[in-house]
C-alpha cells in the first residue's frame, strides 16, 4: 500500500507539472489569460503528490514496511523515532522526496502569493520555470532516484538502519531541512529573473517582487550551515566544526554568492546599476545549488556528509548544464537591454562599497570553488586521486575574510553616489577607536599572532560602524529602529562579526592533548583539571553505549562515549563538550574501557569562543527575520546621520 501510494503521488507531481509547463507554454504564446489562471490548480497538484510521496514514506518508515526498498536499505526497527523520521532524508532518494515536496511548497506559495497577478507574463514565465524545475525532480523519482522500489524481505528481515553517524544526535533532524528551505528557495528568485529576461522587463519591478523570498532562502541557508557546523562539532569528535569538506563547500557556495545579490541588488534598486552583475549572480546561486546537490549525491567523492553512488549523477550534471547555457543565453539576448542607466560616481561611495564587496564575494566562491572542484576534474582526466586541504583554503580566504570585514566597517557610513573625507572621518572616528580599544584588549588578555589581532581590530571596528547605525536607528524611532533592511542587515552584521571573532579565536588558539587515565586519576591541562571516576554501560534499542565518567574542574561529569551498532562493526565515537561563554572542554574518548577498573584514553580539545559561533548564527537569523519586515520610511531629504544641534535662533541673531 505504501509503495502504491507513493508511486501515485509522484506520478501525480510528474504529470501536473507537465501539463503545467504545456499548458502555461500555450497561455504565454498565445495570450490566453484562462490558461494562466490554471497555474494555481496545478501548482496545488503538485503540492498534493509530493505531500502524498513524503507521507506514504515516512509511514513505510514508521511501520517499518521492508517491501519498500529505501526501508530495507535505511531503516530498522531498532531505530529511535526521531532518527526513523530523520531517515526520510539520512539517503539519497529520500533526499530528493524532501527535496521535491520543498519545491512544491514553494511553488505553491508562489501561486498564492501571486494569485491575483497570475496573468502578468513575468508572473507567468517564472510560474512556468517552477514547474520546469519540478518535473526534474519528479523525473528523477521516476527513474534513477526512485525510492518506491519493490523489495521481497526474508522471514524476520531487519534492515541496518541509517549511517550511524547520522542517527547520533539530534541536530540530524534539523540541519538537512533548513538546508533544503535555503537551496530550494533559491529557485524562486531564478524564475523571476528567467521571466524578466525573457519579457524582456529587467527593470528593478521584479527585484521588489522576489525581495523576501530571496533573503528568507539565505537565512534558511545560514541556519543550515551553521547547524551543521554544530553537528560536525558535537558528533564528529576530531575537535572542530569546519574541515572545508566538499559537501560543506557545496553549501557555502551558495551561500557567497546569495550574499553577495543581496547587496548589490540595493544599488540596482537605488541606482539602476548591476543589472548583469545581479542576474549573473542569482542565476549563479541557484546553479551552484544544483551543482552542490550534484557533488553530494553523485558518488563522486568520499565524505561523511555525502550519499552513496548512484545514477543520479548525470542527470543532475546535465541539468546543471541545461541551467548555465540557458541563463547565459539569454543574458546575451537581453544585452542591449541590460544597460545601466547610472554610473558610479566615486568609489567613496555606498554603491563603490558595494561593487567592492562583491567583487570580494565573487573571488571568496572562486577560490572555494577552485579547491572543491580541481581534485574531481583531475580524477575524471587522469584518473588519479587528489585532495585540497584546509591549508590551501585558509591561506587563500583569510586576506579575503579580512578585507569583507573592513569593508562591512566602512561601508554603512558612506553616503549614496560621493564621500568627502571630513565626513567619513566623523562617522569612523568611534567605529576605529572600538576597532583600536578591541586590540588592546585582546593584548592584555593574552592573545598574540599577527593576523589573529588584525581579525580582532577589523571585528571591532567593523562592529562599532553597525553599533552606530542602530543607536542612530534606535534614537529616532524607538525599537522600530531595529527593523527594515538596513537595520536588520546591522544584526546580520553583528552575528557575522561575533562569528568571525569566535573562529579566528578558536581556530589560532586551539590546544589539544590524549591522556590515559586509570580510575580516580586526574589531569592538568591549559588550566583544566580532568578526573576519570569510572565507566558507564547503556544498552539502547540500536547501539550499546559504553561511558567513560569525567568530571571537569569538578564539575560533571562529562560522558564522551564509544557506540557499538548491532549492525556493523563500526564503532562511532560521541563528544562531550563542556561549553561556557570563555571556552569549550571537549573531550572524545579513544580507547574503550572494556571492563570495570580499565584505563580511558581520552582526547582533550579546549578552544575559546566557540559557543558564540551558535550564537553569531542566532543573531543573523533575527537579523534576517528584521530585514525581512518593512521599516519606517526616511523622508528621502532627512539626513541620513544624527542630527547636529543647532543654536538657538536668538543667539544666531546676537552674533550677527
């Protein structure tokens, strides 16, 4: 019964979005307005199969129905429920159901969203691009991701459940759908951009519609990133949170060039400028989702966060493919059109500050892009293996990093179109004595290396410039002065600047140690006092779990674990991290104390700072959540800083 519903609901979202693509293909020819109006019904079909899809799975899931053939391959009855849930996206098929039905909630949102505009050709020809994207992903659960394979199960079958990494902590729950919500709502911002190229429209209407939609898909974006990081740092137990894996790449690229649109995409709306720029940037975004869905779920690298082989991968690389020619194509066509009506005025401009960090942005996601891809394209050539490291991408985005900073300094002082020098040495004089007062504490506090410091001045000074332009915000309009773009995108800034602060820190002043330690015997290290009290022994429905008891500085104790899964020999190893507000003690233990009495080997990792990257991840949510809400409109003639007190009129008539 599963299988056969969630046949039916695929076959459903295939064929609604087919008919969806013909029919609207027919309405835009030949100007049929009753054809346009359809784009709802359909959209909501296609909602209905993929919902249909995502629930005939997940109670194959819950019942465990081992004739579907992703059950046997991913669950078991000795899962827990969240991660049994979780299994819907822990494998490459059940991924893209998720990603399918994303889709289709967005295209539906869409539709409504634009319910009374559906006739509008631009709304017409972006409606159509989303209907074009889901019938590829229908059609790969069709055909090389099909999850509703039949699978005759033996008497008393069990199947071995998911990775085991990937049923080891809660945070698996959560961190692959807000990476969906990010990279599937991308797609919209794309289709208007296809439909304002082909209406030839590529004024700044367009940019107003897809506003919200665009920033709401980074935050999601964001959030995902940063749960993953979380993960990485709770579960892996290597000692840190971002290794430049290639899945993490494929996510972050994303990331760099979404940032960047949406910046500049304020000086096309302001100025009429970077129309190329911006479509080039948001139809690169929406490819290099596509790209990282291809590097995740092709088979074609080795890492804890990809899906197995499959035959998904050239499907998905032409469909990359498909995107890039499009888009370039159709740039080209719309050249003449594209043309900027305004100009930069002076580099000492919010617009040149813009241009700059974009600039940045764009050789950030090269570089990045450089170290992911080279080692696939020098396998597919030569057919040897090779591998770029966190070396090379440290040493090639720390300048970058740097400069983004000072640039997130400088530029929300400077004025639209011109600066003179007097006025950007009035608005950075308390931005750079903060910058300055930053270093100096950091000095007395005991941090030293060159480039570490410089991150902790450009943080400062880059913090003192959004501080400002909030308590300017906050002095004329009370708390509606932390809403709008520009005092929401100020928060942003703020959880960027405490992220930045918190990996140079964790990252320059990591200490690690192994120590083995007999029971009742105690450790000093970096300032931390480390007890071994003794193990503990859980057996859980899928796994045993064996403890090893520590308490720090007498607090605890603390539980690193080693997990032994009834399938598999695999042993998968569980931190323990003490976090507070100064530094982490995260412990992982490295050798199994088999029976009572027996000496733990444990590895002892202490970083500073890292619980303020979770908390520089919350605070660029609520930014994006302030940004995403209207602010109070600035008569276009107010000046755009505090107010100078004037003298009286009196004494004005006195002096003269």
């Amino acid at each position: 019964m599963n299988r056969a519903i969630g046949i039916a609901g695929v076959m459903l979202g295939f064929s609604a979005s087919v008919l969806a693509v013909a029919t609207l293909a027919v309405g835009l020819v030949r100007r049929r307005r009753d054809l346009l109006w359809m784009a709802a019904p359909y959209a909501v079909f296609v909602l209905i199969g993929a919902l249909l899809a995502v629930g005939a799975m997940e109670r194959a899931l819950i019942t465990r129905d081992f004739t579907v053939q992703y059950v046997a391959d991913n669950g078991s009855t000795r899962t827990p429920a969240l991660f049994n849930v979780a299994t819907l996206w822990a494998a490459l098929e059940g991924s893209i159901i998720l990603w399918a039905a994303v889709l289709a909630g967005y295209t539906t949102l869409v539709a409504v969203k634009f319910r009374k505009r559906l006739t509008d050709p631009l709304v017409g020809w972006a409606m159509l691009t989303l209907f074009a994207v889901c019938i590829f992903f229908f059609f790969m659960l069709l055909g090389p991701a099909n999850p509703f394979r039949s699978f005759d199960p033996p008497p008393g079958y069990d199947g071995p459940g998911p990775n085991p990494l990937l049923q080891n902590h809660p945070l698996m729950a959560f961190h692959p759908p807000m990476l969906y919500l990010g990279y599937v709502g991308f797609t919209v911002p794309f289709a208007f951009a296809v439909a304002a190229l082909v209406t030839g429209r590529v004024g700044e209407g367009w940019l107003l519609a897809t506003r919200r939609w665009t920033l709401f898909a980074w935050g999601f974006l964001t959030v995902g990133i940063v749960l993953g990081a979380w993960w990485s740092y709770e579960v892996l137990g290597w000692g840190g949170y971002w290794a430049w894996d290639p899945v993490e790449n494929a996510s972050f690229l994303p990331w760099l060039t979404g940032t960047a649109y949406l910046h500049s995409v304020m000086v096309q709306e302001r100025r009429g400028m970077l129309r190329v720029w911006n479509l080039s940037l948001l139809c690169a975004t929406f490819a290099l989702t596509i790209l990282g869905t291809f590097i995740t779920r092709s088979g074609v690298l080795d890492s804890v966060h990809a899906f197995t082989a499959g035959s998904v991968g050239p499907a998905i690389l032409a469909f990359f493919t498909l995107i890039v020619v499009v888009t370039i194509g159709l740039i080209a066509w719309r050249g003449d059109r594209l043309r900027a009506p305004g100009r930069i005025d002076s580099p000492l401009s919010r617009e040149g500050a813009f241009l700059a960090n974009n600039v940045l942005f764009a050789a950030f996601a090269f570089v990045v892009l450089l170290g992911t891809v080279f080692p696939l394209l020098v396998e597919a050539l030569n057919d040897s293996r090779m591998s770029v490291g966190s070396p090379y991408f440290n040493r090639m985005t720390m300048p970058l990093g740097l400069t983004l900073l000072f640039l997130m300094g400088v530029a929300p002082v400077l004025p639209w179109r011109k600066a003179s020098g007097e006025l950007l040495r009035h608005r950075l004089l308390w931005p750079a004595w903060i910058g300055t007062g930053t270093v100096v504490t950091a000095v007395l506090l005991g941090a030293s290396g060159l480039v570490t410091l410089v991150a902790f001045g450009l943080a400062g000074f880059a913090a003192g410039s959004a501080l400002r332009q909030l308590v300017i915000a906050t002095r004329r309009q009370g708390w509606r002065g932390l809403i709008g773009r520009a005092n929401g995108g100020m928060v942003v800034h703020l959880g960027v600047i405490v992220i930045a602060v918190a990996f140079a820190a964790s990252q320059s002043y990591v200490r690690q140690a192994e120590f083995t330690l007999a029971e009742g015997e105690s450790a000093t290290f970096a300032g931390h006092t480390l007890t071994y009290v003794g193990r503990n022994v859980k057996h859980e429905s899928a796994k045993t779990v064996t403890q090893a008891l520590i308490r720090i500085d007498g607090t605890g104790p603390w539980a690193p674990a080693l997990n032994r899964f009834a399938f598999g020999s695999q042993v998968i190893g569980t931190p323990s991290v003490r976090s507070t507000l100064v530094d982490d003690v995260a412990l992982t233990l490295l050798a199994l104390p088999e029976e009572e009495g027996a000496p733990a080997t444990i590895r002892v990792t202490i970083q500073p700072l890292v619980i303020w990257l979770w908390i520089g991840g919350g605070l660029m949510a609520l930014g994006t959540i302030l940004a995403a809400f209207p602010g109070r409109r600035r008569n276009p003639i107010d000046p755009v800083s505090a107010p100078v007190p004037v003298a009286p009129r009196r004494e004005l008539v006195e002096v003269s």
